[in-house]
C-alpha cells in the first residue's frame, strides 16, 4: 500500500522536490553501503564508474537515490554467484545517461515492454510473493520523469539487463 500511495503522490505531482545539486559519487556510495554486504555474500561484484562531466545531476538526492536503490535490489536479485552489477554514470550528447547493468538471468522479449507498468513481474512464479510489490520500476519511472528524463530498459533472457536513466543537465524538476 506505501508503494502504491508513492507511486500516485509521483504521478500526481502531489509532492515537492528538493531540488538541488547531486554528486553521483554520494548516491552510487549510499547503493553500495546498502547493497554492498548482501552482494558480498551472494559472491556479486558491484562496480561503479563515474565519466568526465557527469559527476553531478540536479535533483531531489532521495528520489534520485530512491531509483537506483530499486534498480540496484533488481540487479542484485536477479543475478547469480560469481555475476556482476554495474553502476555508471556520464555525460553522452548532453544529458546526464545513469546505466545499472547486470550478468543475470535477464528479461524476455515480451516481457521487456511491460516492465515499467504497475505491478508487472516478469517472472510468474514471483506473482504470489511478497518480496515486492511489482511496483519497483514504475516508481523508478515516475521519480526519473518527474525529474524531466526517459528510463528505458535493455535485455536478453539469460543475458543480463541494462536499465538506462537520462536526465537533462539542469533541467528544473517538474513540480
């Protein structure tokens, strides 16, 4: 229910940003002091990387950490032993583009395009679970486009995710 009331507080711009300057050393940081034990002993590299150029992004520091958080936990949850997930970061034909890619068992072609809806799950053996609320990802979408960016996903089932993030440079968050 918290997720839910999230997601159309995000939708509905019922809720203000705290818009300011955000360096991606601290989110990527606040990611890995969260996800960095678990992936330890999963035996799951986390690696970040952050380009010339792209080492600030303007927005509200807990929505934007909000985002990657859920996409770091997709990431890591669906990626085995002895995989990697990616955090970076850079500036690419003037927008701030965020990448979190994974080595996991990836998405299928038909479900790809749904991922973003409210409570899709790809996978339907997780449909009855409570270790989510398949509404993940469209509050990572509605964060990221209250922010004046896209968020669009890449994958190949048993070939890793790619989920990607762009943002304008200094784009005022649309209240």
């Amino acid at each position: 229910v918290g997720d839910l009331l999230d997601l159309s507080r995000l939708e509905g711009g019922g809720e203000s940003f705290d818009a300011q300057d955000v360096p991606f050393e601290d989110l990527f940081g606040r990611v890995l002091a969260r996800h960095g034990r678990a992936a330890e002993q999963k035996g799951v590299e986390i690696a970040t990387n952050i380009a010339a150029g792209a080492e600030i992004v303007t927005g509200d520091p807990l929505r934007l950490e909000q985002a990657l958080q859920n996409l770091a936990a997709n990431a890591l949850r669906h990626t085995p032993k002895g995989g990697r997930v990616a955090l970076n970061a850079a500036f690419e034909d003037g927008a701030i583009v965020v990448t979190v890619s994974d080595t996991g068992s990836g998405i299928a072609p038909e479900h790809l395009p749904h991922v973003f809806d409210r409570f899709y799950k790809a996978d339907p053996s997780r449909a009855g679970q409570a270790a989510g609320s398949g509404l993940g990802l469209s509050i990572v979408k509605a964060i990221v486009e209250r922010h004046g960016g896209t968020v669009t996903a890449t994958s190949q089932a048993g070939g890793g995710t790619t989920v990607t993030l762009k943002f304008p440079p200094e784009r005022p968050i649309n209240a």
